[in-house]
C-alpha cells in the first residue's frame, strides 16, 4: 500500500469493518510531521499512527519492509509498544524481527513469493524459538516492486495459485500457521476461489487504495480510476535503486523521467540507505548518479503529496488498477468483498 497511502484513516475504517487495517511505515516520519507540524523520529511515528488506527476499536497492524535498514526496529519497536495486532514484514528476508524486541500479542507474518524463502525464515526463526504466526504469500500480479525477476513475472509455475500448495507444505511442516494471499485478488469470487484453493485469508491493496478514507491524494486516486489496461506497466530498467522490476502507472511515473536524464543525482531523505565500509548508513546508487538511478524516496513522497517538484509521482498499482472505475467507501467495498464470508 506505500508511502501515504494507508494511514490511520485507511487502516482504522478497515478495521471497524472487521478487517485487519494496516498501516504502511515506509516515509511514515515525515509524513506525520508535515499533518501535525512536529517532529518524528520512526520510534514515535509507528507508534503515533499503529495508536491512531486501533482507536475506534478492531485490528489494526503495520507493514514494515527490511529494506528500509535505518528505520527498521526503531519501526518494530514503537509498533510493538501501541500494541499492533500485527506486523508484516517483506521486501527482504525479515529473519531478525522476532528478536528486535519481546512481543506479547503481536502477530509476526513474513511476506515471501516462494516455498523456499518460506523454509529459510522458518528455520532462522525456529533457532531464535520463534516460529511466524501467519505468511503473505505475495504473486507476481502484485503493486510496487516484485519478488521476482522480469524473465519470471508470467511464468505459469509463479502464478499466485500454483504458489500456494507448496508454500502451504512449508506452513504445515512447521507448525500448520494460515497462509494469506496477496497480488490480484480483487474480487469477492476471488477470495472465495483462493479459500477454496486452500488459502487462509487475502491481503487487498489496489481497491483499498481507490477509497475514501485512503490518504492518496486526490491526484493518485484520479490517476487509478482513469488508468486503462495499457497504462498498467511493469518498468524492467526504472532505475529504481531497489533494483527491482515494480509496476506503475506509466504516464505518471518516474520510470519515463529516469529515460530522460533531467535531474542532478538527489538522495536526501536515506529511507534505502545501505551501509558504508564504515558502518554508517551512507550508501544509495542514487547519490552517486542520475544516468541509471532516481531518488525513489522522493518520487513515493511527491505521489503522497509530501514534496511537489521534488521528483514526478510515482503511482505504484496492482495489476488490476485498470479495473477500478470509482472511488469507494471502506463500508462499501468490504460489504462486497465480504459477501457470503464466515465472520
């Protein structure tokens, strides 16, 4: 769901549904301090918000991505501390995160697009005595950057249906914990079609993102609901940093800007920093140059309406976005999706 996207006002009105609200920590500091006027560390902004979204009652957790190395267990540590329900955690292998800090209630769920990345969590965790309380088994059709490398994207053995059995396997050889899905489930058909399939839950982003209570802009939102099929695209050569394949919107994303060479190299916010020989969070392709890489924290900032000019927007959308035809309220759209569910 991203930077801007799903904060409190999302994940709150979700949760009072009876689903899980979650809220995305990616840029959350900044975000916060730019709605109250003061200043966040990523302690206090997870905490503020994670807070704010289990306020009016029901569950509400966060996601927290290991790519965001400099932020990740201040993140960890202030969600536990509201008491998230739980916190889900991709973009890398979470192999740490049940040592950041002793939880109580808080469920821990991996996100992996894999049987095996499943099976090297599960045995990391396992020697820490931990083990996860659920996994996001996250397919190729999913928004923003991928698990899987261009060659791999269409391939029928990755298609989200054909991951399942095997990543069910891992989950029930250590412990029988549920497996939720996430990546193109978009309707209520397909939820009951993944139940059936054997999957536990769904994760839902794209329709989510096209709703009310989504803190997207309005220019985000206006770009979902009048994207057609063609406009969906994912870029192979955006010069994202991440270095990952990741689908956008393309007329109104960096991913045509990275081709035309405009811009100083800019990395001034660190949210991806690497370490240095040093030890010292310093290290961002993006610092270095501007023929291959942009800065993405920016352009995710510029789409959340943080920093206009800064970087053009970068809409990230799941495959589906080009279905989306209005913008919904959370009561309507999980009254359709939770069409002839079990509560």
């Amino acid at each position: 769901m991203g930077v801007g996207v799903s904060l409190h006002p999302l994940a709150s009105a979700v949760a009072q549904e009876g689903g899980i609200g979650i809220v995305s920590s990616a840029c959350l500091d900044r975000l916060l301090s730019k709605r109250t006027g003061k200043k966040y560390n990523s302690y206090d902004a997870a905490y503020e918000e994670v807070s704010l979204a289990k306020a009016n009652g029901g569950f509400a957790g966060i996601n927290i991505m290991c790519a965001l190395l400099r932020d990740y267990n201040d993140s960890v540590k202030g969600a536990l501390d509201a008491g998230a329900d739980a916190i889900i955690s991709g973009a890398g292998l979470p192999l740490t995160l049940p040592v950041v800090q002793p939880q109580k209630d808080t469920a821990l769920i991996p996100i992996v697009s894999s049987a095996r990345a499943l099976d090297i969590i599960c045995k990391k965790w396992g020697k820490l005595g931990h083990r996860p309380d659920a996994v996001v088994l996250e397919g190729p059709l999913a928004g923003g950057h991928l698990g899987f490398k261009m060659d791999q994207i269409e391939r029928t053995e990755n298609m989200l249906e054909n991951l399942l059995p095997p990543v069910k396997d891992i989950a029930q050889k250590y412990g029988d914990f549920p497996v939720i899905v996430a990546g193109g489930v978009y309707t209520n058909e397909d939820i009951h079609r993944f139940l059936a399939l054997g999957a536990d839950g769904v994760q839902i982003g794209t329709r989510f993102l096209a709703t009310e209570e989504s803190s997207a802009t309005p220019e985000y939102k206006a770009a979902v609901v009048s994207a057609k099929e063609e406009d969906i695209i994912v870029a192979s050569d955006p010069g994202s940093p991440c270095g990952l394949p990741f689908r956008v919107i393309k007329h109104s994303s960096m991913y045509l800007s990275a081709l035309n060479r405009r811009r100083k190299p800019k990395c001034d916010k660190g949210y991806v920093l690497l370490k240095n020989n040093e030890g010292k969070f310093a290290v961002c392709p993006a610092k270095e140059s501007n023929e291959h890489h942009f800065c993405i924290c920016n352009g995710l900032l510029t789409s959340a309406g943080y920093n206009a000019n800064c970087e053009e927007p970068l809409y990230t959308v799941g495959t589906n976005a080009a279905r989306v035809d209005r913008i919904a309220s959370v009561k309507e759209l999980m009254s359709e999706l939770g069409h002839g569910l079990k509560a």
